[in-house]
C-alpha cells in the first residue's frame, strides 16, 4: 500500500488483551502487521498499564524504537534526539524525554496505607502481594511478575469487596486527590491522568514537530481503561476479549470493532483502518 506522503499516521496500541493475547501474552498474530507498519514508517505507540521496564523490553523484541506511554498514560518517554527539540514541559531522564502526568508511586502507597483500615480483606495491592502475590493475580511468570512491580507513578489494586464496597473506596481515593482507572483485572491508583490525556499531549508532539501533514491517529483497547483514549483519537480500534464485551464508547463515527480477538483482531483492524484513510484521503 502506498501511503500519500503529506499523510502522518500514529497507532496508539493498548497491550494485554489487545497487541498481546490475553492469556499467553503472545503478539504472534500482529507480527506480520507490525512489519508492515514499520517498513511504512508508521510509529506504534504502546499506551498500557505496564511499567517503563516491562515496555522496554517488549520494545526491545519488537524492535520498536518510538515513543510509549506507562502506567496507564502516568507518563510518556520519548527517546532523546527522537524529535529535532526536546517537547516543552518534559524532564530529562534516563535517556529520555519524560513528560509526568502523576505523582509518584510512594504516594499512593502512602494513601493505601491510610485508608486500608476501613477495607480490610477486601483489596491487596502489587505492592502489598509482592512477587508472589502479584504471579497469583496475573498468571506471570516470576521474572516478569517482577518487573511488573517496578512501577514509578501509580499502583495497581485488586479488588475482592462487592460493589457497593469497591464505590466508597474508589470516593475515599479520589477525595484524597488520587484518580482511579478501572482496567481489565484491576484498579489502578495513580494522579489526575489517563491514556486519553496522555495520548493528546504525544499527538500534539508530533504535529508540531513535523508540522504540514495531515495526521491520522488510531488508538486500540479492549478494555474500560482504554476509553480514555479510544474516545480521544481519531478512529478508535475496539478489540474482541475472550473474558469481558467490549467497553461502552459515547462516540459513534470512526469506530472499528474487530471480529477477531487479541492480537488476529489487532491487525485484521488496522488493515482495515489504513484502507479506510487511503480511500478517504483519495476524495
């Protein structure tokens, strides 16, 4: 497919569930996609729950060398020298350009802490289960149920209350200046911040440093916390789950819902969107 070169196109891709199969954590079904977009010199952006290292390692594999958002859009790091000009509002770190959206972790586990009196039994957070407890939540293995605890600016929760319980907990947190982000298996803690917000500053990045081109952008999820995002750019790519339905979206234009789930849906999608924008862009 041949792109029209005034066109800029960025895919922002949740991960769990999405890019990466909900059970085995396997991308294989996107690979050939993802190659394609390479070769195109489209960027995919990871914007996920997971931490800077998680990412980075997966990244790594992949071969990707664009930016990513963590912790459920807590921050996004952008390699240094990867834009002409550091982006206004971000911090030097690590061999990035970071811009923070939260507080960090000790924070919240600090506000955790306060108010787990009131809820005892009825939560354990990956701070609190530690490695062991987190590979039971999660199924991980040790080594990744690891790095999956070296978060930076939020925390996750895993609730076991009832409803009714899990609403004056969340009102507890956010009246206590914490935003929470309900996932596909648990509630993350974390500052006034989410995929959407984060997804817009990186967006907003990237048309200003290549400014002229139309940009389309696509964002990719399956679950609730990904609404954030998939209501924020332009077309949203909402994904099969074999464990939840879709997530409820107030849009209703630029909406791919895909057949497939995981990562086979993860492509079929994109497929499907990349054609979309080349026939709309050839009226």
């Amino acid at each position: 497919m041949n792109l029209p070169q005034a066109t800029q196109f960025l895919v922002f891709t949740d991960l769990d569930g999405s890019l990466l199969d909900h059970h085995s954590y396997s991308y294989q079904d996107a690979l050939p996609q993802l190659r394609k977009l390479e070769v195109q010199n489209i960027p995919v952006i990871p914007v996920s729950s997971k931490t800077r290292v998680e990412i980075e390692n997966l990244r790594e594999e992949l071969g990707n060398e664009h930016p990513f958002i963590v912790e459920n859009g807590a921050a996004v790091l952008i390699p240094e020298g990867y834009f002409d000009t550091q982006p206004p509002g971000s911090v030097t770190r690590a061999g990035y350009w970071v811009c923070e959206m939260s507080a960090p972790r000790d924070k919240w586990l600090q506000l955790l802490q306060d108010i787990a009196g009131d809820f005892v039994g009825d939560f354990e957070s990956f701070h609190s289960a530690g490695v062991e407890g987190i590979m039971r939540m999660t199924n991980l293995s040790r080594e990744r149920a690891e790095l999956a605890n070296t978060r930076e600016y939020s925390e996750p929760v895993k609730w076991f209350g009832d409803q009714q319980r899990q609403e004056i907990f969340i009102q507890r947190l956010q009246q206590a200046g914490a935003g929470v982000l309900q996932g596909g298996r648990f509630l993350s803690v974390c500052g006034d911040c989410d995929k959407g917000k984060a997804l817009q500053w990186l967006r907003d990045v990237y048309v200003d440093a290549r400014p002229g081109p139309v940009c389309h952008s696509l964002a990719i999820g399956d679950s609730r916390n990904d609404c954030a995002m998939l209501e924020a750019a332009d077309s949203a790519l909402v994904i099969r789950s074999t464990v939840h339905d879709f997530p409820t979206l107030r849009r209703t234009h630029g909406v791919i819902y895909s057949e497939d789930y995981g990562p086979a849906g993860w492509a079929q999608g994109v497929a499907s969107w990349l054609h979309q924008q080349q026939q709309t862009d050839k009226l």
